[in-house]
C-alpha cells in the first residue's frame, strides 16, 4: 500500500473538485483506494513552512506510471468522446452543436462521464431538446453562455464563447500536454498560455477583485494570462461524479447537489473512506465517523458568465439571492 499526497488550496473550488475528479480516475485502477484530508506544513518544496490542504490517498498504484498515462489521456482527442443526437463522436465533430455529455477514457477501463451542465433533457419534434419551463435544463454548473448561430457555425467564424461545451473542452485537451508528468500532483499544477475556459479555476478566471488583477488586463499589460487546462478537465469531471446537476423535486429546488441559490457548499472529510462514501463526505453528508470541514464560495457572474470565488468556511458566506437567474434565456445554448 502507498500513500500518494496531493496538495491544494481547498478554499479554491477548482483545486478541489480536481482533487475529487482524480479521485474518481483513481478508482478505475484501484477500487479499494481511500482518501482523507488534512492541513499540513512541509509538503511544498517551494514553501516548507506554507500550510496547504493535504489529500492523501491510501492505494496499491504505482504513482509514476498512472501520472503518466493520467495526463498522456487528459490530452489526447482520441481519449475524449462527445455524445450527441448522432451518437458518440469526437469532440471535434460536435463543436457548436448539442451535447449530451462527454466520455473520457483510459486504456481498458470504463469511462468517466462528464454532464454536469444539464438538469435534464427531452425528445421534441424529433429531436433532443432541453427546454422545460424557463431554465432550458441548464444546471447551476453551465458557466460558459452563448446560443449559436447556425450560419456562423457553417463558417466556421463563431467566437471560443459560442462553441459550447464540446468546443471549450476541446481546447482544453489540446492545451493540457503533459510532458510525462511523474506525479499527480504534476497533473494538477501544469499551466498553459490562456484563460479559465470552464470557469472553473477561482485564481484564473477574468474576475480582478478574486485575482487582483484581471485575465484581460494581464493580457493588454503585455502578460500572458495562465491557466490550468488538465486542472479543469479533473474538475469537471469532479463535477459530475461528486456533485451531480441530475436532482429535482422539492428537495432540491436548484437542481444542484450541494449548491442553493448561489452558493455551493462543500467538504474535506477524514479519516480514509472508500470513493462512495468520499462522495457522501464531499456533500456534506455525515457519515460516521467521519469528521468533516464545510467551505462554501459563491457563483458569481459576470454578464452572462458565472465563475466560482475563492471560498470561506461554512456559515459566514456574504448573503445571496436568486437575482436575475431565471431572466437570461438567451444564454442558453442547444447544448
């Protein structure tokens, strides 16, 4: 058994949801894997005495060898697969057009499947469509907006924002090229010219009160904006295994499992569970005897643009209302 470390700032969303995503990739190799968290010192070689929030995992895995295969799929097209009204196809055959989810393979393993930005869908006329009342089935987790234009597709000239989710992905994938990483942590960690595209990452996206400075003004100062693609991919991923959009009823009147109104609730959990129970953990729910410490972060928007800032312990997240969330239509897509 080895205990692998990843660590993170857990008051960063993204980092956390990716630290949830690789734990569901982990789980293709090592069913019987665990996890636990903790605030520890010395284990950034950079910083030994900064804090950070510790994952450790309890495995039978070789660390190197799964790093390796991880990041080498993480940035392959041919790993990832679009699931549209014609099927499965590559990400590239369905950039613009509707999408249902997306699957993300490693060599003889089942897939992992990413939808966390629908709350549902439906057949009309002959065709999928998610239309149901007035939110279109677009989960809390549909950060990107955008509705295309046929012709500007056909052309070939609609912007990065309007090339929905199979478009956004795809150029995460071609960004995240990992150069035979040796650690998990590696994955995490790796940076590439370019902004957040899912929103995902709090300390990447376009907000200047979070950052301190925003993507657009770095980039117009002369810098060059920096994000985490394969942060992403994992954090979607994290998404829609930890934090599924497929929940309705009275009991989950936003759709979102852990997220009310604009606020999302989260949880570090310890001692070691199994990754069911990890995802129980992860949502708040207390599972004996787990211990568990509550963050909460807002979703906020810019426009038509919803981003995650930094978060806070549980309780003393700044109030929030529902606001404009039923009022923009137009950015919803066809996928």
């Amino acid at each position: 058994m080895t205990m692998l470390q990843l660590a993170i700032d857990a008051r960063n969303p993204g980092e956390y949801l990716a630290v949830c995503g690789l734990l569901e990739v982990l789980n293709r190799y090592d069913a019987n894997a665990t996890s636990a968290w903790r605030r520890a010192t010395g284990v950034l070689p950079s910083l030994p005495s900064a804090a950070a929030d510790v994952c450790e995992v309890n495995t039978t895995i070789d660390e190197a060898t799964v790093a390796a295969q991880v990041g080498q799929q993480l940035g392959s097209k041919e790993a990832w697969k679009a699931i549209t009204e014609n099927g499965r196809v590559p990400l590239a055959d369905s950039v613009g057009g509707w999408c249902g989810a997306l699957e993300f393979s490693l060599p003889d393993k089942s897939p992992v499947v990413v939808d966390h930005w629908y709350e549902w869908a439906h057949a009309s006329n002959g065709r999928i469509v998610q239309r149901l009342e007035k939110r279109d089935g677009k989960s809390r987790w549909k950060f990107w907006a955008g509705k295309q234009d046929e012709a500007s597709i056909k052309k070939g000239t609609y912007s990065a924002s309007l090339r929905g989710i199979a478009g956004l992905s795809l150029d995460l994938v071609q960004a995240a090229q990992l150069s035979s990483p040796q650690k998990l942590q590696d994955i995490i960690a790796f940076t590439s010219p370019g902004a957040s595209r899912l929103n995902l990452d709090a300390v990447a996206t376009r907000s200047s009160i979070d950052r301190g400075i925003s993507a657009n003004d770095a980039t117009k100062s002369g810098g060059t904006s920096q994000g985490r693609p394969a942060m992403e991919l994992l954090a979607a991923i994290g998404i829609s295994t930890f934090f599924p959009p497929r929940r309705g009823g009275d009991n989950a009147p936003h759709g979102v499992v852990g997220v009310r109104k604009r606020v999302f609730t989260y949880s570090t959990w310890s001692p070691h569970l199994p990754l069911a129970l990890a995802r129980m953990a992860a949502r708040g729910v207390e599972v004996a005897p787990t211990e568990l410490v509550r963050r909460e972060t807002i979703i906020d928007m810019m426009g038509q643009y919803g981003y995650f800032k930094l978060a806070r312990p549980a309780g003393i997240t700044e109030s929030v209302t529902s606001g404009s969330d039923d009022e923009i239509d137009d950015e919803d897509s066809d996928e």
